[in-house]
C-alpha cells in the first residue's frame, strides 16, 4: 500500500485541494502461446501480470483533462473535451486520449479530470504497457462517469482507441486478457466468438521467466499491420475453394494443405504460421490441464520457431534470446511473446536452474548482440480493478 500512499502524495501535489480521488489498476500482460492468432479469430493463452499501471483520478467540474505520469515527469498532458485529436508530440497522453475520444463518441455524457499515473511494466516491451493504460483508464473513468463498466465493452474501446485513434490494427486479446486476468490463472480465450475459459496454472517447481531484450521495436506498428494485411490476403484467395471460412481461424490444416499450391509463398508462410498456432494453443491448453508442462514447453518452442520462419516477425535480438535459452539446464520451454520484432520472451525454468539460466543467457546474448537482457520473474495477477483504502476490490 506503500505505492498507494506515494501515488495519492504525488496526485495532490500536481492537484493540490482535490480530495475526492479514486485509484484504479490494470495490469500489463504475458501470453503464453497464441501470437497473431487473435487478428484472425482464433486462440490465445495469455496471463495477466501483477505488475501494470496505477492510475489516481479526480473529476473536474469543466471540459479540461490535465493528464501527469510518474513515468514521464516532463511531460505534461493538457487537453479539452473539444479537441481530442492525435498529437504526436503528447506521446503516451495520445493512448488515454484516445480513450476519452472512443467514451465521447459512444455517447457518454462526460466532464474533464486530473489524472495521475504510474506504471511498473517496461513500455514497448510486448507486456502490453499500451492496453494498461488504456483499460485503466476506460475502466477508472467509466466508474467515476457512472457508465456501465461491462468489462467486454471497456475492451472493445480501447481496442477501437488502438485501430482507429493510434493508427496500429491490434485484434483484443491485450485489452480481454488486462480486462479478464485472474491470479495464478492463464485465460484460454476465443477471440472469434470473445469468449473465455480460465485455466489454473499449476508451476510446481517451474517459474515463468520474463527476458527483456531491451531491443528498441523501430517499425514494429508498420510491419504488425503488414501481417494483418497479408492474412486479408490468404483468406480471400482461401474462400475461393471453400466460402464457409470467415476467417482464418476456420481454415483447418486439410483445408491448407488442399489450397497452399494457391497461395503466393509468403502468404502460404503466413497462412500456416496462423493455422498451426491454433492448433498448438488447442494442445497447449489441454497439456496444461493434464500437468504436462514439459510438453507445453514444446509447444512454446514449436510457435517460437513458425513465429521465426514463417510470420518473420522475431528479429535476430529474439532469435539470440530464444537460441540462448532452450539449451539452459532446467528451462522445459521459451518463445518470444507479444507482437514481436523486439520485447520480450518468456521461459518456464526450474527454480532452481534460475540463477544459472539468467546468468548464461546474459553471457550470451551480451556477446551476440551487445545489448543487456532484463530479467522478471513473472507473477500473474488479476485483471483490471479499483483499489480502495480498504484494500481491493
Ligand atoms: C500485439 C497486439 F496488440 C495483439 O492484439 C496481438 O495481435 C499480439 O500483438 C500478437 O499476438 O500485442
């Protein structure tokens, strides 16, 4: 409650005589298998992460938003109701922007706020700093305007803020798995039909390991909608010989096998990366349920390596990680997670081979790539909630 009490401290000296403040928290997260599937109507197993963004609000009585963040003292975010437009130079203030842009044209009737933030995920590292922030701020604000704060609707605006207000086509696992997230449990979800199921994850003796790359993602947004456009294509020229598929993810590995010869290889490549994640995540989730984590540790390096060959969207800093890892003594399975083209992989590893797994990959990847990997024991958390002086609720 320590960062509670800082996070109030920090709001009133920005706000000083503003006393009616609520606090609110949206976690980042970790998926665990199933990349560039949710685009496609398919599967994913993400985790929510106990560590994301805090965020202390009061309402004003005018159309102003002052927005502050402890993770960017010098930037202040000031704007009004009347010109919620993308700037580029508000950086992350662009993210709740967009937010209170997606609530205004939703119709809420809603006022301006001073809001204060404070985030304890790396940004841009494929932990979803980006759905954090806005998930705390769609949920946080829809309880302070007294909107129905349906979690599946919170999700749909900030994944709307993503598409149409930031300019990057994201499908909604970030903003389902940060709205949906329990402790200790990964969250088994159907982005076709957003439904969900929540899986228990038993880890015994194994920890999840977070590597970060620290590798900046440079053309990350382009490239991300480049893959959605070629998976367009793959699906039009698919419901060529069979019309009944919607979207890729009703395309089964007979279905592909019959079409490929039609498709151009790229699009092949991507087709299959999409066709055969789905069913790894099918799998994936029935070995978690059995207690299998070494197999679900092999499914984790089959996705990594169609992530790598055919979607491309590793990079050589994710493929140094990847290679450094799944020869560590003690680690049963590692990938890359989240978009890709930089961030982070995540490893399931002994408890007691961590040290030396840390050690050896940072030895590796150091001399491979000259950069310094972060590492975070991951732990997974709840999804995203207000927090009251009493405690959580
Ligand atoms: C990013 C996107 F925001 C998600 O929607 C998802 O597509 C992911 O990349 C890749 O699986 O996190």
């Amino acid at each position: 409650m320590e960062l509670i009490k800082n996070l109030l401290d920090e709001f009133k000296h920005y706000f000083p005589g503003n006393d009616d403040i609520r606090v609110f928290f949206a976690p980042g997260r970790v998926n665990l298998i199933g990349e560039h599937t949710d685009y496609n109507g398919g599967y994913v197993l993400p985790a929510a992460l106990s560590k994301g963004t805090y965020m202390a609000v009061s309402l004003r009585s005018d159309r102003e938003f002052y927005l502050r963040s402890a993770n960017f003292p010098d930037l202040k975010i000031n704007f009004s109701l009347d010109e919620l437009v993308y700037k580029k130079e508000d950086d992350w203030g662009n993210n709740p922007k967009g937010v209170i842009s997606e609530l205004k044209k939703a119709g809420a009737s809603i006022k301006g706020a001073d809001i204060y933030y404070y985030g304890n995920i790396p940004n841009g590292a494929g932990l979803s700093s980006s759905a954090s922030i806005g998930m705390v701020t769609a949920f946080g604000l829809s309880h302070m305007y007294k909107l129905p704060a349906d979690i599946k609707k919170i999700a749909l605006i900030c994944q709307n803020m993503e598409n149409d207000f930031i300019g990057v086509n994201t499908g909604i696992m970030d903003q389902y798995s940060v709205g949906f997230g329990k402790k200790e449990h990964a969250i088994f979800i159907d982005c076709g039909s957003m439904t969900h199921e929540l899986v228990p994850l038993h880890l015994g003796d194994y920890k999840f390991v977070i590597t970060n790359t620290n590798k900046r993602r440079g053309l990350a947004d382009s490239k991300y909608n480049e893959r959605r456009e070629e998976c367009e294509k793959g699906l039009l020229e698919i419901q060529k010989s069979y019309p009944v598929c919607q979207t890729l993810s009703d395309v089964s590995l007979e279905m592909f096998e019959k079409v490929k010869e039609n498709l151009n290889p790229t699009i092949r490549k991507r087709v299959r990366h999409v066709v055969t994640e789905n069913r790894r995540v099918i799998d994936a989730v029935s070995e978690l349920k059995s207690g299998n984590l070494k197999t679900f540790g092999k499914l984790m390096v089959a996705s990594h390596e169609s992530l790598r060959d055919d979607y491309e969207v590793t990079g050589e800093h994710l493929d140094a990680l990847f290679d450094a890892q799944k020869t560590c003594a003690g680690c049963i399975g590692t990938r890359m997670t989240g978009a890709g083209f930089g961030g982070c992989t995540i490893s399931i590893v002994h408890k007691d081979n961590v040290p030396s797994f840390k050690k050896s990959v940072k030895n590796n990847y150091e001399s491979q790539t000259g950069l310094e990997p972060n590492f975070y024991i991951c732990e997974v958390g709840d999804g995203v909630k207000e927090i009251t002086k009493e405690g959580i609720v």
